[in-house]
C-alpha cells in the first residue's frame, strides 16, 4: 500500500488561511459574469454537524488516519456579478466519502461509511473571496453523479445554495438534477475539472469552483 504524504493538519489551515488573506481581486470586470445556478440543498445536509467543521475534510480533529479516495484541494472564488470579491463569506461543502457514503443517518449506504472522512466544511472568505478545502474527490452515490454541495451564507442575505459536478463524467447524462438546469451554459458553470497536482507524490487533484452571486447592495460596501 502506498504511503500518503499529508502535511500537517495545523500547517494546512494555516496555509490556507494565508492564502485568502493574501489573493486580492483588483478592479473591476467590464462585463457581468455568468451568475451560478442555485440547486437544491438535498435531503444529506448533516442532520448533526461534525465536531470538526473546518476545511480539511481527509482528517478528523488530530487523527492520523486520512480518508479514503483521490485527495483533492478544492479552491475557488465567491464574487458578484462584476467580479468583485465577496469577502467574509462562510462557505460550507458536504459531498459523499470515498465510499459514495454520506455523513447523514438517512444514507443508502450507511454501513459503508469512512468514519475517517470528515463530510462536511466550513471556510470564511478573504479580502479576494477566497476559499480552499482539502477534501476527496466525489464517486456517485445511488442515483445520482459525482457532485459537491456548497452553501454560501452572507449577512442580510438569502443562503445561495448549489452543486458542481466533476467534468466529463459519464453520469452526467443521467444526473435528473443535473439535467434539469436548462441550457448548455448553466451546465458548463457547474462543471470543474479535477486536474492532478503536478509532481505530487500522493496523487493528489486540484479543482477550481467560482461562485458569481448576483450583485446586491450589501455586496458593494
């Protein structure tokens, strides 16, 4: 079995805290950018969340067991419709473990859970509206394609809730939910690609997910 190499779990959210403090999104956009497709929340938003809520989701608390499944980190920008950065924005995700299992007592497939995958995170945005969680990658789970759930929740605001899906998955075409969307263009918005990390010694992916929200005024101050 091959070892994975993980940096620490302390060092990563330190990064990554880094990271959004330090990526600024400068100006403006001439045009508006596509707005993100709300979809539906689902009936597997944690029933009860996690003691642990932060963004590394491949080890619980100070666990030295990760996760099953293909370690991806999963980074991308929340911003208006003229590409400026929505800051302190709490960004959630819940998505299926290695095993296509949930962290809710609803799933299918309870019994096949990783009890080392933590199922569900939380990362507030930057000065650039960033976000970064270390997480797997998604597997089907009956019924329905790969996909992650992102929650965005601002202050005075409705709740902005979505999926993406992995690009050029075969599910797609029988993803119901999916399909739904109406129009190539809504597709393409929710579709990320899952690239590999060059010269990553655990195979580890990258994937990148920006969230447009349609302008408001608090968005602007």
């Amino acid at each position: 079995m091959t070892q994975l190499w993980l940096p620490s779990r302390r060092k990563f959210i330190s990064a990554s805290a880094f990271l959004s403090a330090a990526m600024v999104t400068p100006g403006l956009l001439a045009d508006e950018l596509t707005l993100t497709p709300a979809q539906t929340e689902g009936p597997f938003y944690p029933t009860k969340l996690p003691l642990d809520t932060d963004n590394d989701l491949i080890v619980i608390n100070h666990g030295l067991t990760p996760a099953i499944g293909e370690i991806t980190y999963l980074s991308g920008k929340v911003m208006d419709a003229k590409g400026n950065p929505v800051r302190n924005a709490l960004v959630e995700i819940w998505q299926v473990d290695g095993n296509g299992a949930y962290l809710h007592q609803g799933t299918s497939n309870r019994d096949k859970q990783d009890r080392n995958f933590q199922g569900f995170g939380r990362f507030h945005t930057g000065l650039g509206g960033d976000y970064l969680f270390r997480t797997v990658k998604p597997v089907p789970y009956p019924g329905r394609t790969p996909h992650i759930h992102f929650k965005v929740i601002r202050k005075g605001q409705p709740d902005f809730v979505t999926q993406c899906y992995v690009k050029g998955h075969p599910g797609n075409a029988r993803d119901g939910i999916f399909n739904r969307l109406g129009g190539q263009d809504k597709m393409d918005a929710l579709l990320v690609d899952f690239k590999p990390v060059e010269n990553s010694r655990a195979g580890e992916l990258s994937a990148t997910f920006n969230i447009v929200l349609g302008v408001t005024p608090e968005d602007r101050s």
